[in-house]
C-alpha cells in the first residue's frame, strides 16, 4: 500500500481540502441527472472518505 510522510499541519490541511471537496461533491451528486455520472461520483466520494479516515485522528479532531 502506498504511504505518504505528512506534517500534523499538511494533514489538518488536506483534510480541510478533502472535506471541503465531499461538500462539493455532494452537491454535484444531487444535482447530476445522469446515472453513469452519478456512479462515478459516488465512487470518488468513497475515495475521499477513506483518504480522510487514514488522516491521524489528533489531527482531524484539532481542526477548529
């Protein structure tokens, strides 16, 4: 599996960007009239979600 080194704040601010994206995302999955697109998406929202649970819980729980 790849790994990455991570700052504590390069983590707490990928994982602002990350979930600022499944917003994003969410949005755009609501919106989409297609099904084919609409799979894709959910497939990139998965993606991000498990990105985000790999981030170091510290880091997710200090992002206020």
């Amino acid at each position: 599996m790849p790994q990455m080194s991570l700052s504590d704040r390069d983590a707490a601010i990928l994982h602002e960007l990350l979930a600022a994206k499944l917003v994003d995302l969410r949005r755009e999955i609501s919106h989409t009239d297609s099904p084919r697109f609409r799979d894709t998406l959910y497939e990139v929202e998965g993606m991000l979600q498990r990105v985000i649970a790999q981030l170091p819980k510290e880091v997710m729980s200090s992002e206020s």
